[in-house]
C-alpha cells in the first residue's frame, strides 16, 4: 500500500552559517576584538554545560570555501531553545562581525520502516539516544539536504512502503561498511525548510565523504529516487581553535 511511514521525531536542529567580516574584524579596536572574543567563549561554555546536562548538543566546524567561514549545529528539545540561541548569537559582541550565510531547520529523524515489536520503539534506549544524540566531535563534517524524487514514474511518494523499506535497507548496507569512518545523523525537514532532508555526516578523514557519497550514489534510493542541494564541509574548531582562527 502507498502510505506513509512512521517517523520518530527527537531534538529540533539548526544548522547556522556564518562568514566573518574580516575587514570590521581588522578595523575593531584590540579591546572590541577582546570582547567579542570572550562573549563567543561565554556562550560556548553555556552550551557546553547543556550538553553535559544532555538537554541539547552542539559542534562549530570551519567550513572550506566561500559559502560560509563558520557553521555551527545546534540540537535542542524546543524551537523555541533554537531561536533564542540565534538571538544570543547576533546580540553578543561577536555578533558585530556576524554575517549570516545560510541556515537549516530541521528535526532528528528516525523511520519506523524497520518492523519494531516494541509498541513504543522510541523508548528502546539505543532509539532514544538516536534521537537525542550528543554530537560527535570528529574532525570534519559534510551537510548536504536532499529530497525524494516525484517525477513521472521515479516518484518517491507512489512507492509502496514495502518497496520504500526494501530499497532504504539496501541503501542502509552500505552506510553500514563506512562504520567508524562515517557517522551520519538524518533530520527531517518536510514542512520546516526548503529539502525534505538534511544529511550530517561526520568522518576522521574527509575523503570518507566523497567515497560514502559516490558509493551511495548507486544505490537505488539514490540513483532513481534522490536530489540533492548545496553541499558544506568544514573542519572542527574546538573553543581553544575558535579564538586562534579568530586571532589577527
Ligand atoms: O534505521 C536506520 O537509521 C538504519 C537504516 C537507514 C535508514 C532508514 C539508514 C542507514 N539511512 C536511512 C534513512 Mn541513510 N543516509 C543518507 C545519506 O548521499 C546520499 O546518497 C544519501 C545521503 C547518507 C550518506 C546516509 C548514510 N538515509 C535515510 C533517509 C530518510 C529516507 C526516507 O525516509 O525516505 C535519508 C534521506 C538518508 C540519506 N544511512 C544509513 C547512512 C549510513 C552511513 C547508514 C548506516 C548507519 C548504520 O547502520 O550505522
């Protein structure tokens, strides 16, 4: 039957773009650099202590390229949480030198394609911790959304779910050989932003994303039924990185 499958919905996420103006950055007065230096620091040890109490996660990643300089995701209970982080973000002083570039809006997304015999799967820990995940600090990132096809007879949304669970089963084999090289979180974004998907994929070697994307790009799920948008990599900062990259 064409019907829809059953998500399981965790933490909202907002993927945040932002490119430094260098040149105000250059112009700022030693003591305005300061200031804007510690209040990024501030807020990073705030989020740092939310993710210790695990009510939400977050990483900074350097992207590469002219699309953003900076990319930060955030993981939080509430949309709410997500917007006043935005807000925190453009009020602080390092705000100033703040050029939004880009942004994503999404939810942490797991299907129930795969039959569960528990009534309430999303309580299996291994579920919940999926759900709410605490990201992984790993040297690169790779984000990327990407939606399901719906033209003439590739269209996505005519399959029915047994064909749909069959091909993200085989498409599921081979993210599975990327294990350990390729951490991968889905969030869903149908009636949030302008894909269906976002697709977050962390690796120690960033040519892992190349491979694991190529690789996929076979699959059927990916070669019939997938679209796909800009992509962003970008290299982690952690909060010692962040004031030597901004450093004059
Ligand atoms: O339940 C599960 O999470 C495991 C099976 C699985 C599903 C249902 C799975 C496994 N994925 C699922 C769903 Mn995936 N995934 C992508 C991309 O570039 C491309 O071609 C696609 C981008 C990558 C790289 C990737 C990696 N996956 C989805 C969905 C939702 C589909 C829907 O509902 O229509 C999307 C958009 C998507 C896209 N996937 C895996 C991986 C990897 C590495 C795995 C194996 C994870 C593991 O078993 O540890």
């Amino acid at each position: 039957m064409v019907e829809p499958v059953e998500t399981m919905d965790g933490w909202y996420s907002l993927h945040d773009f932002r490119t430094i103006d260098w040149t105000s950055w250059k112009l700022a007065s030693e003591e305005e650099r300061k200031e804007a230096i510690t209040d990024i620091q501030q807020l990073l040890a705030k989020w740092d202590e939310t993710e210790e109490a695990k009510n939400g996660s977050h990483v900074l990643y350097n992207i590469i390229g002219q699309k953003a300089d900076l990319m930060f995701m955030f993981l939080r209970p509430t949309t709410n949480e997500l917007a006043a982080i935005e807000t925190a973000i453009n009020k602080s002083k390092m705000g100033e030198f703040l050029i939004p570039a880009h942004s994503y809006f999404s939810v942490v997304e797991l299907s129930k394609y795969r039959p569960y015999k528990e009534e309430h799967p999303e309580l299996i820990p291994e579920v919940a911790k999926r759900l709410r995940p605490i990201l992984p600090k790993w040297e690169h990132i790779c984000f990327y959304p990407m939606d399901r096809r719906r033209y003439g007879d590739e269209n996505w949304y005519t399959l029915e779910k047994d064909v749909r669970a069959k091909l993200l089963y085989e498409h599921s084999m081979t993210g599975r050989k990327y294990a350990g090289k390729v951490s991968q979180i889905i969030t869903g974004s149908i009636g949030f932003d302008d894909w269906e998907w976002g697709v977050t994929l962390f690796a120690h070697d960033p040519l892992q994303f190349k491979k694991i994307v190529y690789e996929m790009r076979f699959d059927e799920v990916s070669s019939k039924y997938g679209e796909f948008g800009e992509f962003f990599v970008g290299n982690y900062l952690s909060n010692q990185d962040i004031v030597s990259f901004l450093e004059i």
